[in-house]
C-alpha cells in the first residue's frame, strides 16, 4: 500500500477516456480546438477572466509564472523550505535568468506579511541589493497547510501596498480548496493572486498542469517563455484534454476530498504521533526508524522526513479501508 | 484528408496499450522501472553503450543536448533553415544560455564540410569573435532529405578534425533510417554524433522524445539540465512507456516505413510538380494558391510552404488510397 | 605613424586633467557629485530630457541598452555586419539572456526600412519564431557611412510604426555629427532613438563610455543591470569626470572634426584606390599584399581588412602632415 | 576627515604615474605590452604559475571566477553575510546564468569545514536538489576577519575531499596578507584556492582589480567570458600600468600595512567598543545614533551598520593623525 507520493499513484479513468476521445487528427501545438476551450473553461471555475497554458511539470508551471512577474535582476520572496527553494533544481534561476529567491521564515512553510517584512524591510533601496519584485506563496504549502481566505487576503493587500506580484503554488491546490469548503477563487484569485499553478497531475492526472493567469495581460510572454522553453508540446490536445477532464463535473475536487479524507483516517488514528495538523492530503507523524521499519514490512511504503519523522500522502485513490489499515497498525507499534 | 502534419496524426494503439499498461503504481519522476530500462533497450538498438532521458518535447531534446556540448559563450554551426534556427522560439538560446548559431548554407537545408568551413574558416581565433563548438545537423532535413552514410561520415570526421561536437536533431531520424535501410547506428553514432533527438512524437508517440548520449558521461550533467527545464515528469513511468513500446518489434521503423510509402505514393503521382526528391514523408510541390484551393476544397488539408508551393506531410496511419487520392486529384488538375 | 585603430590612441590631455582633478574623496560608486551632473549636462547637449550611466565599454554599453529594451524572448533588427553581431563576442546574448539578433543587409553596414521590412516581414505571428522587438543601428556605420537625418527620420518613423524600439550604437557617434554637422539630436534623439551608445573612448577618453537614455523611464531598471553586469565602478567619479570633459567646450566634437579631416586629407590623395565614401575617420581602400607591406616598411601601422584591402583610421591626434604623408607614400605605390 | 570607505580614498600617484607612462600608443584591448607582462609579474608575485586577466570591478572579477567553476545548475558554498551574497545586486546569478548561493553561517563572516558541511550534508544527491560545486570566501572577511595559513589550509583540504573548487574574493586581501606577515602564496593559493579576486582598488588603485587564475587552464574561457560581459576595454594598457605599479616595490604590500596601522591606531583608543577584532582596516564599533551624530559634526565620515554600530575604513593615505583624533574623539565622547 502505496503512502509514498501522490505522484506515484494512477492516472483516473475519466482522464484516460478523456485523452483517448482526443485521440483524433487536430491542429499541432496549441491550435487544436480542446486548448482553445481552456480559457473560458477556467474563468468559469474562477469567476473570472483567465488566460490558461498548459504545462508538463509544476515546476514549469511555477518557473514561466515567476519569469512572467520578475525581472531577471528581481528577487522573489518565498518560505525557506518552498518547493521552488528546495526541490527544483535551481529551476526558478534557470527561467527567470538568475532572479533571486528570498527566504522567509513562517510555520509549516506559511508565510505572513509579518515574515514577509522581516525579510525585505531591510533590504536598501539601492542596486547593490537585489529588490523584491513578488512573492510566491504554496497553497496548500509543502507542509500541507492550507492559507485561508482570510490570511490570503492580508498577503494580497500587503503585496499590493509593497507592489509585489503574488504568484501561488497550487500543487497540491485542490487539497485546499476541498479543505476550505470555499470556491476556488476564495482560496487564490480573489485576494489579489495573479498567477497560480494549478496542479491536476498529483490529482489523477498524467502530465498536465495549468498555469492560470488572472492578469490575462501576461499571458502573452507565457506564451512565447513556454515555446521557448521546450514545453509547447506538438500534440497538446492531449495536454488540454486531461485539464478539461479534470474540470468536468469537478472531478478535481472530489478527487482531492477523497484524498484528504483518506489522510483524515489515517491521521485520526494516530493523533499523538502528528507533527502537523492534517489539513490537506499529507500526514507527517513522529516515527522512529524501528517503527519505520516495522510498518515497511507490513507492506507500507513512505518516505522518511528528516530523523525520527515520516511523511504519509493519501491519493484520489487511496482506499479508505487502506488508510485505517495503516492507521492500526501505526497505532499497534 | 489530413497532410498537415506529422503533429497532428493520432497516437499508435501500442503507445496506448503501453501507457495504460504502466498506469500502475510506481515511484516518481525517473525512478521508475520503466525509465530504468531505457539506456539498455537503446543501447542494443544502436550497438553501443547508450544514456538515454525522455523530454516532452523534439525542442527540449535538441536544446539540452546543445546546451551540453557547448559553452554559453560558444557556437553552434547549423543551416540556416535548421528547424533551432527558424522554428523554435528561440529555445537555443535559452538553454545554452545564449550560445549562437553560425548559419551555413547547403541544398535541401543539408550541411556538408564545406559549407560548414565556409563559416567557420573566417572566425577569427580570438575573443572578440564565438568560436564554433559544435555542428547540427538534421536526419531527415527539414526539406525531407536524407544524410548517407558517406555524408555523415565525412561530416563526422570533419567535426572531429576541427575538434567540435557533433549533434544531431531527428525528429524524422526513423523515416531517414527507413529511406536508408540501414542500421540506425550507420545512420548516427556510428560517425562521430555524440548527441541524438530521436523523434517518435510524429511517428505515432504522444508525448515522449528520446535524447541519446551516443557519449554517456554528458548524461549525468543532462539529467540536472533536465529538471531545471522543467522537463521531469513526476509520472515519467508514462514516458518512458511511450519509448519501450515505439521499440518493441520495431515499431518506429514499421511507421516509419509506411509513411515514407505514402510519400513515395503521392510523389509518384506528380513527378513533374516535386521540388525536392522525396526521401523521407515531406513532399514539397509547385502548387499554385487556386490549385492548393482546388485541393481543399476537395477536403485534403496542408501547409502552403512559400509562394506557389507546399508541403504534404504523410504519417504512420495515412492511407495508401488517400496518398494515391491526393495523387490524382493533382493530376486532375 | 598609427592608422591601427581609434583605441590605439592616447588619452586627451583635458581628460587626464578632469580626471586628476577628480582625485579628491568623494562617495563612491555612483554617488558622487561628478555623476550626479551627467543627467542634466547631456539633456542640455542633446536639447532633451536624458539619463546618462557610464559604463567602461561600448559593448556594455550597447548591450544594456539592449536588454532594456527586449525581452530576453525577443529579436532585434541589426545588419549582418554590425558589431554587435560581429564583434562583441556574443555579448548581446549575454545581456539580454538570449535575445536574438536578426540580420539585414545594407550598403555601407546601413540599414532601411526596406532591409528591415525584409527581414521581419516573413517573421510568422506565432510563437515559434523570434519576434523582433527593436532595431539597433550604428552611426557612423562600421564601413564609416552616416545616417543623415532623413534617413534617422525614415527608420524612426518605421520603428514607431511597427512598434520596435530603436537603439543607436554610436562608437563613432562624434564623427557622425561632425561630418553632418547638424545637432547632436538630430543625428539620434529628434528621429525616435531610445537609447544610445555614446562613445568616447575611441575620440580621446579613455575607459568611459556614456549609455544615454532618451527614455528616462527605461534609466532604472539600467542602473540595476550595470551593477549586475559588474560595471559599477567604486570610483566613478573617474568616469563622470572623463565624460564631463568631454562635453566641455564641445571637445568630443573639436576632436571628431580633426580626426575626419585627417581622413579627408588622406582619402583625398588616394581617390582611386577608396572601396568606401569616406564620411568619418575610417579609410578603406584597396591595396595589395606587397603595396600593404610596403607601406608597413615604411611606419605605417593598419589592419588589412579582407583580401586585397585595408582599413585606415584617424584619430583626434593624427597629425595633418601624417596623413598627408601617408597619401603620398600610396600615391608613390 | 573620511573613514567612510577605501572605495573613496584617492588613487595613489605610483598609480597615476604608470597610467599616464601607459599613454602612449599601443595596440588595443589586452593586446598591449604592459598587458602581455601580467601573467609572469604575478606569477613571481605568488611562487608560481598564474594567468591573470584584468577587470574594471571586483564583482567582475568575482563572478568570471565562479562562472569558471561553476556551470549554470550547480551551487557555491559562501558566507551569508559575503558580498556576493549581500551587496553586488545579484551579479554571480547574472554571470554563472543562474548558478545558486548556498548560505552557510559563521563568526566574523569566515567559513569553516564544520559551517560548510553544515549545508552541504543534506543535500540530497538527485537532481532535485542544487548540488554544490565550488566554495567562495572572502579574505580578508566581510568584517575585516582574516583566514590564517591553517584555516585556509583545512578549507582547502575540504574542497579537494568534497571535490569543489575554491575561490577567494580578495577585495582586501593586500590588507590580509598584511595582517597575517606571510606571503601572498601562504594566504591564498598554497593551500588549494583555484581563483582569487585580487583586490587593488580600494588600496590606492583607480579601476583595475586582478583577476587570478592558479588554475592557468581556467583562463582561456575566462577571456571569452570578459569580453562577453563587456568587461575588455579597449585602451587595456591603462588597466595593466595600474596593477603593474602596484606590484612594483610592493606598493600593494605598503599601502596595506598603512591602512592597517590606522586602523590599529583608532581600534587602540576605543578597545571597549570594538565588536569585532581588528584585523585588516575595518573597525566595528558600538556607537549610539547620538554619538554617532556628535562624531559626525565633528567632520568626521563613516557609515552605520546596524543598530548602535558603525563602520569605520581606513585607507592607504589615511594619516596617522586623523586615526588619532578620531580614537580621541570617540574616547571624549
């Protein structure tokens, strides 16, 4: 049983039927007539007007919307331990041609105005420090902490006041939206967001991600920044098709209900162990390594996360009877 | 009746039958089982030991292998209808970090030594001037032409004589290796290229290109490039099941082969018309802008290609009846 | 007697006085009160409001001019023989994180309208091909040809009609408007020029170039990539101070006009042998291997430029009676 | 009287009179004579075989260094409080195309093995994580802090274990070397440093700092790499004459040990205050914002760091006495 990454779990059927139906001749590139639907698509999900790419990878996502926002001489304020800091291999440097990333500090890498401040008050307003140009966020961040509504509304404001561009990492952005219980637009858009990498592939998907932009206006570089970036696929029907599915009768948020739930089972069996409070589709428990090795060969599979720490993550199909399974059996370590 | 585009041809049932068939769970990124048999299985195909990474894109394959042959500040010498040079949004240049190209003439967008020292001989030897690192050329040309063993040879020892690497973009190197009838090393490694982009997207794949390191120690330095690209997939198990099933009883050649038939079909049935010899599955004719609308009209698709001239492209799954269609609806013209 | 090149030249001796006189502490970098004056000294010269940073080279200073201007997804419109192209390097890909030059052709290393509509008209609307994004042009050319006024008023008005930025390298900028003799705006700014390189080193300075923005609001984002590119001198006081006593008395323009009349004089004993109308200090003429030697063997120093020719150059202190000697000796050949 | 920075110090007149002995005729960018001596005048200078390139910056310097050693998805251990780190507005992301600083801790702004394994350790060995490939350290430090021959000699011990390369921004380290009484070689390269940023300006230069290859096989790509950056001036003799003259007779030996014994003097008067030992021409003193206000009508120029604390730099031509009446004043205070 399968707890090691939403990454290493199937791609759901409708996804697959919905690439199979668009298994017919049409225009290479972007020219083919699911791509075309994507805008208007997405701005109904959001409630408004969006400009949306696909893209192979989150960190592509990620990396065109920070080229989008930050001059090359720009810096970007992120948490310490984001995604785009740690675990993507220099990929925003690469994109944006050297911006520099600015690491705040914040519990269960959330950031705050407050943490944001500490950061780039001090920095003079001269060229021999790099000036912050935006800021980027993770919803829900890589702790699985999800922003709500509220403390994304100070973010936005604050970016507003400092004109910072706000960017979100939304990997794992359906997890937050199924935990808020808001619409999608509450949990990015409407707090003033102005590009979010919306991730379906953790989700059920297979290769597809969208880079959605509420500032439509800055869609247009996207446009050329992804061709030149090796990411305008030749056959991207398939590409747009797989977002298409996802947004059909939200099968993006009741997979990502799914998963959380999954993660609610088997964090509610293993309270005291908790490291964090389970808001999204991961679960990080205090485990020495014997117990580790223990529920490993009971046929668990999870990463370690650092000494004495294990990280769980619950899929759109992880089966419920699954998670309580694990959960017993942590619980009779 | 499409000749649009190799793009935008459909996915081979096999391809299907792989994906579907890799929709297990398995662990992300490159991890895999799959990923793990890739340089083994092109390793046999080309009689030497071979790296081999997926991409999702004949652009991001070309650019990663250029970007390790060459150093920012270094050239690359191509022809100057190379598909880097005229249809790739710049992505050269983003990835080699700002590397350029040295363009060089040749007949049917094809390079030989001299066309090559033609450019390279007036570089000066100093740093006022990029010097030249590395050759690209394309198997098959973008006008559909075919280099012979001979040519590359001699290609190959020119490049090792002036000490600059050789790379080769083939996005159409299966229909080359098919006009040719050789072995696809007598057609690559087996003179000098150190660096390959095996296309298989236009050949019946979905979304899976190869980049061979004919020289596996650049591998290593590639697979970093590879994620700062945003180009690693995180269910790379689906890529890497798309380039298994292409090799599996040589599927890429069979394709391969048909399309070129189709190519040979409907040049054969308009000598008089063909602006290049057809080699591979690009037909290139004279076709005034009344005749090209007479043949729409009769519901078969292409790209005009210049004045007074187009291109017809065939594919793994064109017809023989509709290439001998196409065939004589032009000679009923 | 030197006729090698511009920068073989010495350092004018009211240079080496400003630059002495500037000897005193003050603030470093760029807040000293020297350059805190070059704003208001070249609005005042060029009959506008500027912003002017120094920069120790004209290739830097070209090339922040250029990215500046064009995104690092862009083209720029430059002649195939231009400097930027030729000569720097690759230092515009440098600069601007891979922007790409698109080369027109020209009588004299000059451009038109029409060899720019040339180049940009065939430039397809889509993604995979570089769009151009600005022109970049050279006054007085690399063959030493100026661009009179109504000519700057043509280019510009097509910069402005096709929505292209229009950057001037002006290496020889001082002879361009000595030979002109019309204002220095109307040889640049009066005719839509952004930006231009305003050299000083080849007409007496010796290490400060002026970057003149007739676009202020472009000043900004320059100062940061001077001080990214490492061009932020700590003393510049040295280099405000180099450039001031340029402007002083009109200096940079006393010393262009003795450095084209040498070329006149010398152009004028050798009608016959000229392969270019000689508009500013760049002589060049026809001459045979053994007539090159000949001359050599005497003490004259030049380059050969192609076969069967050389260049000649003349400085703000060639002596009359040098260039006249150097007209006999060919005229004796 | 100035202690505000050796950047605002003048030019020394050995410097002066060298440059205006450089004004004669010369061939231009490095091609000159004085130019041509650099690589053996250095080369005795540190006991063996060096290549040196001149730079107008020591941000110049730097970062051609790490562009060297570092390709562009590679990492460079450095102190967090370094300057290429804090104050050169983001330049080695500008010159390595995106290389990363990894920020490791440390007294006095030194690095360790201890601080350096620290960040390197957990690293994880994949591509998703930026993988260190060389190490920076400046000497003497940020904070006037200087590496003794044993420090070096287990930093460099390290870097050869790990397999990093080494660089050394020597912005100071004339003063260093004057600190520690041992040779240039025993401070730098004996104990395993590749490159060294050597420091001239800000100890009597006007625009020349040395960039130091002990590793001569980086300085081929290294001049490709200046002219690129637009850092090759083209009346390159002046920047040689002023590293020539420092060199002779040790200039940039008596310079230093002058700033030194100034800075020994002030330190001396106002031990209680100190917050850093003394070891080159930095002092770091507690100083009230009234204090500091008070010294400061008393003619006396200096920058804040920090809250309650500033800095004080002496220069080659800062006089003994001035030292004196400054202890005296703070000691009145």
């Amino acid at each position: 049983m399968q707890f090691l990454s939403d990454n290493a779990a199937p791609v759901h059927p409708a996804v697959w039927a919905a690439m199979a139906a668009a298994d017919d001749t049409d225009r290479p590139y972007d020219a083919d007539a699911l791509s075309a639907r994507l805008d208007e698509r997405f701005s109904l999900l959001f409630e408004q007007e969006c400009a949306v790419l696909w893209t192979s990878t989150g960190t592509a996502a990620n990396c065109i919307a920070l080229a989008c926002l930050v001059p090359p001489y720009g810096g970007i304020v992120c948490h310490s331990e984001a995604h785009i800091e740690v675990d993507e291999g220099g990929a925003p440097g690469f994109f944006t041609h050297g911006a520099k990333l600015l690491l705040a500090p914040g519990e269960g890498a959330k950031l705050t105005p407050q943490a944001i401040a500490q950061i780039i008050d001090p920095v003079r307003d001269d060229v021999h420090q790099v000036q912050p140009h935006a800021i980027a966020i993770t919803q829900a961040s890589e702790y699985g902490q999800v922003y709500t509504p509220g403390e994304l509304h100070r973010i936005g404001a604050y970016a507003n006041m400092r004109k910072l561009r706000l960017h979100m990492d939304g990997a794992r952005f359906a997890n937050a939206v199924a935990y808020l219980g808001c619409s999608p637009a509450q949990a990015s858009a409407a707090h003033g967001v102005d590009t979010l990498a919306f991730g379906f592939i953790k989700n059920g998907g297979m290769s597809a991600e969208a880079l959605v932009f509420f500032d439509p206006s800055l869609a247009a570089q996207a446009r050329y920044r992804r061709k030149r970036a090796g990411q305008l696929q030749s056959k991207g029907r398939f590409m747009a098709a797989q977002l298409l599915s996802m947004l059909e009768a939200d099968l993006w948020l009741h997979n990502a209900r799914h998963a959380n739930a999954a993660a609610g089972e088997l964090a509610g069996g293993a309270r005291d162990r908790l490291l964090r409070k389970v808001e999204a589709n991961e679960v990080f428990m205090t485990l020495s390594a014997p117990e580790a090795a223990a529920l490993r060969a009971q046929g668990f599979s999870f990463y370690d996360w650092g000494e004495n720490a294990v990280r769980f993550v619950t899929c759109w199909n992880t089966r419920a009877e699954d998670a309580a399974a694990l959960a017993r059996a942590i619980a009779a370590l």
